[in-house]
C-alpha cells in the first residue's frame, strides 16, 4: 500500500486491520489451494523506503475449515 502517487492529499495512514491468506494459485482451479505461508509487513518514513522504521513477520498456518 502507498500514499505515494499523483495530487495525493494523505501524508500517512495507520493499518487497524485487514483480512490476508496464503492459496496455490491452478490453471484448472477458479478457487485458490490453501497453503500455509510467512506474511511480512515493513513500514518506511519516506517515500523512497529507505528509512525502515518497523518490520514484523508471522507464519500463517493452513486452515481447512471452509470460510
């Protein structure tokens, strides 16, 4: 995600939540495989992504269970 484009009026944003997951994707398949995954977020102070100022990772276990 960036704030980082065109006549933007935004100088930041904080993420609350979002919804994620981790699929295989098939040609023969319109639905994804649920696999399990490492999903990592980083943040910048600019806009180049130079200046990291925050980094963490989580491993997504696959989940069987129909949504």
């Amino acid at each position: 995600m960036t704030i980082n484009y065109a006549d933007s009026t935004i100088d930041h944003f904080d993420l609350y939540n979002f919804y994620y997951g981790c699929t295989i994707n098939q040609e023969a398949s319109v639905v994804g495989v649920p696999t399990s995954c490492v999903i990592t977020g980083t943040g910048y102070a600019d806009d180049q992504a130079t200046k990291q100022v925050a980094k963490q990772s989580f491993t997504l276990r696959k989940c069987n269970r129909p949504l």
